[in-house]
C-alpha cells in the first residue's frame, strides 16, 4: 500500500512541476512569430519618422565597412563600460593578420582617471583612439555622439546631451602630454564584430549576451532612413533589449519575468534568468513541490543565487547537489532533478529568445542581399554566452533561418582590440576614399 500513496504522490508532484515548466515553453511557432515582431520593430527603428518612438532604438554607428585584412598600424582604445576604466595600446599587423595588445592599463573609476603612463613610447606620436563607451548615444558622426543617459550606476553631472568625443579630447589636451589623431567611438556589439572581423571576414553581426543583450549588424545604407542620400553599409546598433518595453511580448513573459522586471535596475532587459530561477525555486517551496516546503535564508535572498549556478547545476546532477548544499537546502534526490529541470527550461528559453532576436537579423541580411543561401559569421561575447553551452542557442537559428549558415566566433577582447580596429578600418577608408568621407554632406543627420 505504501508504494501506491508515493506513486500516487510523485504524480501529483509532477503535474505541479510541469504547470511550472511550461510557461517556459515555446514553440516553433511561437519562435516564428517572435522573430515577425521583431522584424517589425527593427523597421520602425531604421524608419526616419519613426524612430523616435522605436522601442528598438537601431542606432547608426557610422561604422561603414568590416575589416578587409589590410589594415595595420598603432592605435589607442579606450574602453570605459564598467567599473573600470582601460587604456590599451594596440597594434594591428596586416602580414600576420593579427591585433595584438601591446601594452595595457586598468584604472579602477573613482581614481584619478588618467591615460597610462606605461607608454612613454608613444610619446610624440600622435595615434588615433578607439573609445569604446557602453552606454545609450546618439551618434551624429564616427567621431561625434551625444550621451543620451547613463546607466550602470554611473551619474556624472554636466554629461548627459553633450558629445563625450569632444569631452574626451578637451580632458586629453588640458593634461597637454599627449595628442591624440582621429577619434572612433564604438559600441561594444561593434567592437565585438570589429575584433572577431579581422580574423573572419565573414563577420557582419555582433552580439552579447551578458547582463543584458544586444546586438549590431551590416545594414544597407539605403534603408537607414534617417541619414540621407549615402551607398554602401553601415553598422546598425539594434539596442534589441528595448524589444518588448511597448508591450509586443506581453504574451509571452511569465509572472516571474514581470516580477524580475520591476525590480531590476536595468528594466526591459528580459534575460537575467538567475533572478527567474530563483523566484521559480521560491514559489515551488512555497507550494511544497521542492525541499519540503522549506527555503533557506539563502534562497530566499536575491542576488544570491549566482547567474553561473545555472550551467553548473545543468552541467552534473553531482554538480546541483553540491550547489543546494552551499545554499543550505534539504534536497533529496528528486528535488536536485527537478532544478535541473527548471535551470535546464528557464536557459533554454532564453537561448531560444536570443535564436529568434538573431534569425531576423540573419535572414534580413539575406534578404537584403538577395541571396538563397547566406554564409555568415557571428561574433559573440558577454559573460552568459562565455559560460553557457552554445548548443541550444545554434541549433535553435537553424530552425529559425534555415538558408543561413552561421559560424559563432567568441571575441577576444572587442572592446580594447575592437574599437582599435574599428579606427583602423575608419583610417584605410579615408585613405581609399578620401573625397567621400570628408564632404559633411555625408553625415547629414536627421
């Protein structure tokens, strides 16, 4: 009789758990059908009436072409997108096609911000700067872009709306030991592009997936509707974490990704599945389907259950056991399943959001082209990305863009190596086409 009740308990359980875990699921359709609503959304962003009130931003980087292998040369990047502050010396050698980092120094921010001094060599030259800024601007120029807000916790007064090349250059000067040429300023989507396109030319989209998500792309100059009259391409930043903030995913989202939602920092930024599993694991305690209704101070704390938790625990039933120890739960063998369960559905659903985000720029390259079959690489970084098997995410954008055929390249350092490059493809242009990039008729904005 015994065995009966447990049976008739565990099935009773089950129902429980999968209420839960298919909130969490989506299906092909549903995948389609995201990728249809942002393909709208990136349209509303490139339009030049539309825009302003574009929940995806699609900003102009005024980035106009991929590396072609002959860049070379001695740069400075900068790269203020966190706590810290780095100065790097980079330097770009066409015959081994390689981007070394020469030399770099990390200046945690609320120091005296300096520019390293570690380059005594460079002194008396003057080199052209990348300046990687990660955060939202509105960018009128290669060299000229407004700081719309900051974010990050960062709030320096008299910032916000003024051009922070122009600031940059007014700081470097009033300290009067070096000069600095031709300033690119970068996003960190196109430095990871940039850095992972001087080894595969191939590369036309970058991506992260970190925090928050984002990606840019190589779009034809004669859709981006907001600057006129110019051939060729230029790097969109799609700024896709804005995707949904109108209410187009509405649908979609659960209790749990509302609730992570209000109380993040960074509100709209839709993946910070830690924060989902965890309340997932609360209210599973909560309706006694977990630890035996129990849920350590631990649990109950946010920010205590770590973002890499979820691939350790996917990785080995060993693992999960482990980690429920260290977050002083009573788990027995079923409870360890069932997390891995939840981790396993929360990341997948995540990884299969990023497919559909990325099939549309995928297949809207192709079709952009006019090409059956597109062959392209993707240049990915963040921390999420880094940590998490890559597995779900590629196998889901072959469903979701069948006629392409994608690559994933990790970046190694895009925000120094990329910005680099990025004024180095800038300088091989002006070279190239000098009467091109210097009428301003170019950069009519707006």
């Amino acid at each position: 009789g015994h065995y009966k009740t447990r049976a008739a308990e565990a099935s009773s359980e089950e129902l429980g758990v999968e209420k839960y875990l298919q909130l969490f699921q989506l299906s092909p359709e549903m995948l389609q059908e995201v990728s249809a609503r942002l393909r709208k959304d990136l349209l509303r962003g490139l339009g030049k009436h539309s825009h302003h009130k574009a929940p995806v931003k699609m900003l102009p980087t005024f980035v106009r072409a991929t590396p072609d292998g002959t860049e070379k040369g001695d740069f400075l990047a900068l790269d203020l997108g966190g706590t810290n502050f780095r100065v790097l010396h980079v330097r770009v050698e066409e015959e081994a096609q390689k981007v070394l980092k020469m030399d770099s120094q990390i200046c945690a921010i609320p120091q005296e911000m300096m520019l390293g001094t570690g380059e005594q060599n460079l002194k008396g030259k003057t080199l052209p700067l990348g300046f990687t800024f990660s955060f939202p601007c509105e960018q009128l120029e290669i060299d000229k872009s407004i700081l719309i807000r900051w974010t990050k916790g960062f709030n320096c007064s008299g910032v916000e709306g003024k051009d922070v090349v122009q600031l940059l250059k007014e700081a470097i000067h009033r300290r009067g030991d070096y000069d600095i040429g031709s300033v690119a300023m970068v996003n960190d989507t196109v430095g990871t592009m940039m850095s992972c396109g001087y080894r595969d030319q191939s590369c036309e989209i970058g991506m992260i997936i970190g925090t928050g998500t984002n990606a840019c792309y190589m779009e034809e100059m004669k859709n981006v509707k907001r600057i006129e009259g110019a051939d060729g391409r230029m790097c969109i930043n799609t700024e896709w974490g804005g995707f949904g903030d109108d209410g187009s995913l509405d649908d979609i989202l659960t209790e749990f990704d509302v609730e992570v939602d209000k109380t993040s920092i960074n509100p709209g930024q839709k993946l910070e599945t830690d924060k989902i599993v965890r309340l997932v694991l609360v209210k599973m305690t909560k309706d006694k389907l977990l630890f035996k209704g129990q849920i350590s101070e631990t649990l109950g704390t946010p920010g205590q259950f770590e973002t890499k938790f979820i691939s350790e625990i996917e990785d080995g039933l060993e693992n999960a056991k482990k980690i429920l120890t260290e977050l002083g739960l009573d788990w027995d063998p079923v409870d360890a399943c069932v997390v891995r369960l939840v981790c396993d559905t929360i990341s997948s659903r995540s990884a299969r959001l990023c497919a559909a985000a990325l099939a549309t720029l995928v297949n809207r390259i192709r079709n952009n082209r006019k090409l059956d079959h597109l062959k392209t690489t993707v240049g990915v970084d963040g921390t999420v990305y880094r940590k998490h098997p890559t597995s779900k995410l590629q196998k889901a954008v072959r469903l979701l863009a069948p006629q392409c055929d994608i690559t994933f390249l990790v970046s190694e350092d895009g925000s120094g190596k990329g910005a680099a490059m990025v004024t180095a493809v800038a300088q091989r242009l002006a070279h190239q086409f000098p009467v091109i990039l210097n009428s301003s008729d170019l950069f009519v904005s707006k």
